[in-house]
C-alpha cells in the first residue's frame, strides 16, 4: 500500500503550449504538478521551423526538456553525494 502512495505521490501531470515568438522561433510553456510540487513552470524558446505546427513544436520542446532535466538530477545526485561525503 505505502508503495502505491509513493508512485502517486511522484506522478506528475503535465502541460505545454506554444506561442509564436521572433521569427522563427516560439515560446513554449511548460507547467508540471504533482502530490510534492504544486507547480513548477518553465518558459523555453525553441525553434518554429517552417511548416510546423503547434502540437509538433510543444512535444520537441517537452523532449528537450526532459533532456535538461536527466542533466540537472545528475549534477543534483553529485553535489549531494559529495555534500553527504563532507559529512
């Protein structure tokens, strides 16, 4: 029971929409929520290629971000093990 708690309690619900920006480009925002953070919201510029559309634009930025994020929880899971090791 208490396993099930923990995997509802990280599952995230999250929403993306993309607006044109500077030529060639868009703002897409991000916002992600769940049981831990009741909101975490990202604004990223990503390239509009011509002849894309809206939906194509938000899934190549969430990828991109997904990305970013495997990076940031390295260097998180880093500095604390060497915080940890300091004592």
């Amino acid at each position: 029971m208490a396993e099930h708690q923990t995997n509802e309690q990280l599952r995230w619900t999250v929403a993306a929409s993309a607006r044109p920006g500077e030529t060639g480009s868009a703002v897409v925002s991000v916002v992600g929520q769940n049981a831990m953070v009741p909101e975490m919201a990202f604004d990223m510029l990503v390239d509009w290629h011509p002849g894309a559309e809206a939906p194509d634009v938000e899934g190549r930025a969430l990828i991109i971000l997904s990305l970013l994020f495997k990076e940031l929880a390295a260097e998180c899971e880093r500095v604390a093990g060497a915080r940890f090791e300091r004592g």
